[in-house]
C-alpha cells in the first residue's frame, strides 16, 4: 500500500496500507447497542471454542495485546546486537528488545519502568530503508525511476540482503522472520489458500495481490538479470520478492510521503485502544525531540526521527504496544489477516465484532431512463460516474453497517413510481443536498422492496460460497501448532466474522422485505 502523496503523514501509524474494494477496518469488541449477532450462532460457537479454550485458537503471529502484561523473558543473544546496533546509528532508546511468551519479539520498559508522555524510542531517517534511499542505489538506476514504494522498498530488502555480511543492516536483517514464520495469505501455498479461504473476500484480495506481485517481478527481473554481479539470482528471484513483500505489508510504516522499514520501531506490537503514539520529529537544541506538522519542517538541515511516545504509565518489564489502527476503528479482520497475519480478539465475541466483508451492489442501470439525471447527481455530490455504476460497501454484523448501502440503492432504483423526489430528478430540477437527504428514508414500499431484494441476493451468494457454521466450528476446535492448523484456525476466524456479518445483514433486511 502507497501513502498518499501530498499532507505529511503526522500520524504515521494510522494508515499502513490502501487495500482495494474496501477502506481498513479495525477490530473491536461487540456493541451493546446495534448489535445483531446471531445469539444461537454465538452460543454454538463459544460451546465448540470452549473445547479447547479460546485462547489455545489465538495465533502466536504478532499476536494482538491483552489487558494483563507480561514481563519480558531474558532478551535472546541475538537481540543484543540488535540493541548495541540502533543505538550505534544513532537511535536512542528507553525501551528494551525482549521476546515475549505468545507475541515473540516486542518492545517492554526498561528496569525504571516508563511515564505517560516519556520519549520511548527516536529512530533517525538515516536508519530507515525508504523508496528514496533505494533509488540513489543501483537498483534505482536499474529500474528507472520506478515510484512504487513497496516495490522499492522489497527490492531495497533484497539488495541489503544480497550484501551479506557487507550490509550495514545485518542485525536487522537477521530479525526479521523467515517464510514460515509469518501467517499473510500472500505467502500461503495456492492449494493451501484456495482451500482455507474459499468463499471468503479475503481470497479474492490476496489472488490479486499475488498475480500482480509475480506478473510485476517478471518486468523486474528483465531489467536485472543481465547484472548477475549486482543482483545474484540466489536472492533476486520470485520467491524472496514474494517474502519481502509479506515483510513490508507487515512492518513498513508510512513516514513524510512514503512508505518506510523502520529498524527497532517495528518490533511494537498491535493492542487494541493502546495510546502510545507514533509521530515525526527533528532534534531540538537541548538535545530533546520536537514533533513537526508540516511537510517543509523536514527539509531543513535536522535529520527527521520516526519517535515513538508513551500514551500511559508501563512497569518495569510491561510490553508497550502501539493500535495498528490508530484508533480510526474501522479494520474488519479479513484485512488484519491480510496485512498482518492475525486475526485480532482472543474471546469469540471479540472475534465475530471484527467480523465482515465488502459486498459489490450494482448501481444505475443503462437502460433506467433517468440514468443521465442520476449519472448527474451522483457527480453534483461528488460521488462521480463509478458509483453510479455500483459500489463496494463494507457489511458488518450491526445494524448500522446493515443499512448503510440502502440510500445509493433507493437512488440507484428510483423510478417514476416514487412521486415528487422522481418527478423532481426527471425534470432535471433536483437539489442534491434535499435528495440524498431524502434518500436517507425509504421513498416507498416498492423502491424499499427492491432494495431489500438487491441486498438480500448480494448475502444469498455470498454465504452460498463460503463454509457452514458446522464445519467453521469444528476447525476452530483443532488443537495443533503446526502451520498448516495454524492457518486453518486464522482462516476460519475469518470466514466466520464473513458468515455472521452477512446472515445478520439478511436478518435485517429479511424484516423489511
């Protein structure tokens, strides 16, 4: 995912990636009010979980965060050097490197603990490996200006790797995770994700993503394979582009105006409502750090730092977390999976809330003879003529979510029958703002029926493709480490959240038609 270009990205956190068809949606726990979660498929899956203890399905791959802390183990020889390197570049550091029971490697406090609103980390922008530092490289001559920065930054990954023990980055490059060890769907065998995934949106994304990637590599290695010398195939070749791709969807954290791997900051791991924040800052002249807002504060002669501030009070020892989502509270777990290769929640209700999936709805017709006026108000509000063709629109098991497509439905099924507001739009004298207020409420029962229809369809095929409740429960129940079980569990989360959204969606909807 590429940060948008213009605004500096102040919060950097907040946004990792653009995925396509749907904006990032954030876990949660279930709402008391407007929630319709199936109370029968509910009790039946916390029966089936219970089996073997909610927390026994919980993925071990940068796991989400609890509300308990744990105390950091003896800090892994190899986590030492890692230590003594980023302090060495010139990061300065409150925080230790410390790998955790369940979460692997995470950042804790130091033996002093940490107090609200302390500096915890400062990595300086020379210690980052960014699309512009890879392009004053050979790879950047090689491909020619390229301006997309995960590409950059994987092919960046696979240059320093291609060093070896001559990479300024060795330490870090040592930690970071192997094939296996990192859950995203991209790096799953096709057998293997065809299986686990079908039905599921999540299926259709990470197919795209993977046939883009491997068609984008081909074009690539056109261009370095004649450099044998620069660009060893025993490291430039499909699989590891595949790999440092799963690194950077992972860990790349947008800086300014591009994406950026950022040693030692990226060992934080995810908790939900967690207020530790991560911001741009220059050094001041009493050697402390000042956070800036504008993009031109990074042009001076002062080396901007990703710094990484404590939102609360940690004990000695306490792992300090950061929200992946930055609070937005929108990732629905299909994405959380995709990005991170974890699905968010360790208590089933928690699992299901996160729950969903973009649903495509079809929008005006050609042959709807107020196409041209709805073709012209969808423009006046600033929608333009794609979604007025149709639209994605995230499903969730809450009422809300369930209803929030239905006003681009009524217009998009608007006719004659519908009085005033049509003999208004036909006459070409409808204002915009008045008629998507209009539209907020049904505009009569035969417009609401075929709305409810349209919806109604749209659920009806989706859950036609994905797995019964039966056999999601049952996958849940499995007990195995290995990673084949592993996956088999995180894609079941995921399918599930999917199922429970959308039967909740059809029971709205059921009531109105």
């Amino acid at each position: 995912g590429k940060p948008k270009k213009g605004g500096l990205r102040v919060s950097w956190c907040s946004s990792l990636a653009d995925m396509p068809q749907s904006r990032f949606q954030r876990h949660g726990s279930v709402r008391s009010v407007g929630a319709i979660l199936p109370l029968a498929l509910v009790a039946a899956y916390v029966g089936s979980c219970a089996y073997v203890g909610w927390s026994q399905i919980a993925n071990a791959s940068r796991r989400p965060g609890r509300k308990l802390f744990l105390r950091a183990v003896d800090a892994a020889k190899e986590l030492i050097p890692l230590e003594e390197w980023v302090e060495k570049e010139g990061a300065t550091s409150t925080v230790r490197f410390a790998e955790l029971p369940g979460f692997g490697l995470s950042l804790t406090a130091g033996e002093e603990g940490v107090k609200a609103g302390q500096t915890l980390l400062r990595v300086p922008s020379t210690l980052h490996i960014s699309p512009s530092s890879v392009l004053n490289t050979p790879i950047g001559d090689a491909v020619g200006g390229m301006d997309d920065d995960s590409a950059l930054l994987a092919l960046g990954l696979l240059q320093e790797l291609a060093k070896g023990e001559k990479s300024r980055f060795q330490p870090y490059l040592k930690m970071l995770p192997d094939w296996d060890s990192m859950q995203v769907p991209i790096l799953w065998p096709e057998d293997q994700r065809n299986r686990l995934l079908r039905g599921s949106h999540l299926l259709i994304t990470t197919e795209q993503l993977a046939g883009m990637l491997k068609e984008q590599w081909g074009y690539i290695w056109e261009a370095l394979k004649d450099k044998p010398e620069l660009f060893p195939a025993e490291v430039f070749n499909e699989r590891n582009w595949m790999w440092a791709h799963a690194i950077c969807l992972t860990r790349a954290l947008p800086f300014g105006n591009e994406l950026s791997l950022i040693p030692a900051l990226d060992l934080a791991n995810h908790q939900l409502g967690s207020n530790t924040t991560c911001s741009i800052g220059v050094p001041a002249e009493d050697g402390s750090v000042k956070e800036i807002n504008e993009m031109n504060e990074m042009q001076g002669d002062k080396v901007p730092e990703a710094v990484l501030t404590a939102g609360r009070d940690y004990a000695p020892g306490e792992q300090i977390f950061i929200d992946y989502d930055g609070g937005v509270g929108n990732r629905l777990s299909w994405e959380m999976l995709h990005t991170y290769g974890f699905v968010p929640g360790e208590e089933l209700p928690e699992v299901l809330a996160a729950g969903g999936r973009p649903l495509h709805f079809q929008g005006v017709s050609d042959e709807d003879p107020l196409m041209k006026q709805k073709h012209a108000l969808y423009e006046a509000l600033g929608a333009g003529e794609e979604a007025a063709a149709g639209t994605w629109q995230d499903v969730r098991s809450h009422v809300k979510s369930c209803r929030a497509m239905a006003p681009l439905l009524r217009l998009a099924h608007l006719s004659s029958e519908d009085g005033e507001i049509a003999e208004d739009l036909a006459a070409w004298r409808a204002e915009p703002q008045s008629t998507w207020a209009a539209i907020q409420r049904p505009l009569s029962p035969s417009n609401e029926k075929k709305v409810a229809q349209q919806i109604l369809t749209a659920c009806s095929e989706a859950l036609a493709e994905l797995p019964s409740s039966e056999e999601l429960g049952e996958t849940l129940k499995v007990e195995e480490s290995d990673v084949e079980s592993t996956r088999a569990r995180l894609a079941a989360k995921v399918l599930l959240g999917e199922r429970v959204a959308l039967e909740a969606c059809t029971s709205v909807w059921q009531a109105v038609e």
